[in-house]
C-alpha cells in the first residue's frame, strides 16, 4: 500500500507530499479544490491510468510539460515513481526499475469507486466479471496465463465463425473449452470466498431498513453456459445460434454476478445509496479476501463518498470502517460530520485538500 505519495505538476497540485494511515484516510475541500485530483493519482499508483480521464496527458498541470508522481511504502521499503511528459509514453518504475502496468497493479492493488462506476448490481456483466479478474490476477499467479489462454481461443473461435467455414472448428471448441473450465473454476473459487466475506461483514453491521434489504439479497455466480452442460456441449448446442450472430454466445466471457431480492433484480428495489453501499460491500469482501487468505492488502478508493448515501446508507458506511483491515481512501465535499468517525483504534488521518497545495 501507498504510505506517501508526492506530486509534481498533476492536474492543479504543482507539488504537494502527502503522509497516508495504513487504515483510513479522509480528504475533504470544495468542488475543484483536487480532492478527485488524490484519489487519482493514488489509483495511478495501482493501475497506471486514471480513472477519470483515458487521455494521461491531460493530467499534466497546464503550462507544463511533465508530471510525476513518487509513492512509497513504507511496509516493504518500496519506492514508486510515475513519469509521463507530452512527448513519451509513461514511464514507471519500482525500485528504480522499469515494470509495465501488468505487474503494477501487483505491486499496489487497489479498488475505485467513483461516480461513474458506483453501482455494482446495475453495472454491465462484464464490470463484474472485471471486478473478480481484477482480483484474482494480483491473487493468482496462473490467472494471466489461464485468462490469455482461454480469450486467444474465443478470438480464433470468434473468427472461425464469422468465416463460416466450420470444418476445422471442433479442436478450437476443446480448447475453448479445457481453457474455459479453468478459467470458470478460479473465478468461482474466489467468488464463493467473497461471498462468505460479504455475509460476514454485513453480519456485523447495526442492523437497520438497507442492512435488512441486503440480508435478503441473493448473491449468485453466473458461468455464462447452461450449468447443467459441460462447455463443450454447450458450444455444440448454441453452434447454430452462433453462426446466426457470428459470435460465440456462451461461455466463461458471458460469466455474470447476478444479485436479487426475492428473485427480483436488486437493482429494480435497491435505491441509489443502496446500490452504492453494496458495491462498497462487495469491494470490501474481495479486499478481506485477499489479505486473509493471500496475505495481500489491496487500498479502496471511493470518489465523493457522501454522494448518492443518505443519512441511512452513510451510517452504514461509517459502521463498515470498525470492521475493515485495509487501507481505506475517500472524499467529500465537507468535514460536518467527520466527528461521527469513531475510529476505535483505528489510524484515521484527514486533509483539508486546500492546505495540501
């Protein structure tokens, strides 16, 4: 995790040092004092891009030609540093050495939930089949080589199909298939974890009208395929279909996370705020996962917390930070109720964002 991070010309901060708890970590201020500008960059540290903007250009501070961003952690003695100039690609490097975005997110594995990515039950499927891989790619060292495997195969699929010419398709519908039952088998190792994670957490929590909501909750793995099939029949079943759309339409790349209420879509009865808290659940599940049985502490990262949670939903954010182990980061606009944080032992450190430039 990032225990300081400097920043040199990013966005409005010309250079700005910032000392971060292990636990959790408030930053407040106006709209456009930067406080989005943090949290970004401390998301740069995980993934190298921003969650805001896909341009990374357009990150350096007006008027100048380079920004850089310098993390540390203070756990492992690692040193971070992210160089991007209007003329070359990034730069970055651990330890004085360079790494690709890939073993990054290794490095300092993190979540964000910002505005445009608050909710995860009325997101696309692919946004939480993401939200799994993400995970189990810092978690498991086979997952890249299996997850590559298994989509290079779709893809030839894919262009078999699209050509029509089928004769040779057989060996690629094994592939597809030995690839993809892998593939399915970690994802839903991990997410059976997660789930026993979530229904712990939210165990845990004072009880109230959204905690009651979410108890009922249904949380169900999804494989993409009818399960009572093995992949290879399924492909043979949905060959014709296939041909017709000239995709394959079944499989682990159609793998979801469907979550219900009394067999209704959570996301047709749950209101905003409670749609944003249980993504903030869920996020929290996956993290707890990580550092109870992988020994990994990943950092969560929520953009304006205070937006979309009513007083209800807020409450059982604050309620959440007794419970959690990980490094939590987070904004708003105020401070007026920052005194309801009782962090109970916890390392809780808060920024006033105008104070930070």
């Amino acid at each position: 995790m990032i225990s300081e991070i400097k920043l040199n010309n990013f966005r409005c901060f010309k250079s700005s040092s910032i000392s971060l708890s292990p636990e959790i970590n408030f930053f407040y201020g106006a709209n456009g004092s930067g406080k989005t500008s943090i949290l970004e960059a401390l998301y740069m540290c995980s993934s190298g891009r921003s969650f805001k903007s896909s341009n990374v250009q357009s990150l350096i501070s007006f008027d100048e030609e380079v920004f850089s961003i310098t993390g540390y952690d203070s756990s492992r003695g690692y040193t971070l540093q992210i160089i991007k100039n209007k003329t070359n690609p990034i730069s970055i490097k651990v330890n004085n050495t360079k790494i690709t975005t890939s073993k990054l997110i290794k490095e300092f594995p993190a979540t964000a939930i910002h505005n445009n990515t608050f909710s995860f039950a009325n997101a696309a499927p692919d946004f939480r089949r993401k939200m799994v891989d993400r995970s189990l790619f810092v978690s498991d060292i086979g997952f890249s080589e299996t997850w590559f495997a298994f989509y290079k195969t779709l893809k030839q699929r894919n262009s078999i199909i699209k050509s029509r010419n089928i004769n040779n398709i057989d060996p690629w519908n094994k592939k597809f298939s030995e690839e993809g039952e892998v593939l399915h088998k970690k994802r839903l190792v991990f997410f059976e974890q997660s789930l026993k994670e979530f229904k712990d957490i939210l165990s845990k929590l004072n009880p109230c009208r959204t905690t009651k909501y979410l108890e009922q909750t249904t949380i169900e793995y999804s494989p993409g395929w009818d399960s009572g099939l093995g992949i290879y029949e399924a492909l043979l079943e949905n060959q014709s279909r296939d041909l017709v759309r000239k995709t394959t339409t079944t499989g682990p790349h159609k793998a979801d996370i469907k979550i219900n209420i009394n067999n209704v879509e959570a996301k047709q009865i749950l209101s905003r705020g409670e749609q944003k808290i249980l993504s903030i659940l869920w996020c929290c599940s996956q993290h707890e996962v990580l550092r109870k049985i992988y020994n990994i502490n990943a950092t969560l990262i929520i953009d304006d917390i205070k937006s979309e949670l009513d007083n209800t939903t807020f409450e059982i954010f604050l309620d959440l930070l007794k419970h959690l182990n990980n490094q939590i980061i987070f904004s708003c606009i105020d401070d007026h109720f920052s005194s309801k944080i009782k962090p109970e032992n916890k390392d809780f450190k808060k920024f006033h964002v105008e104070q930070l430039k």
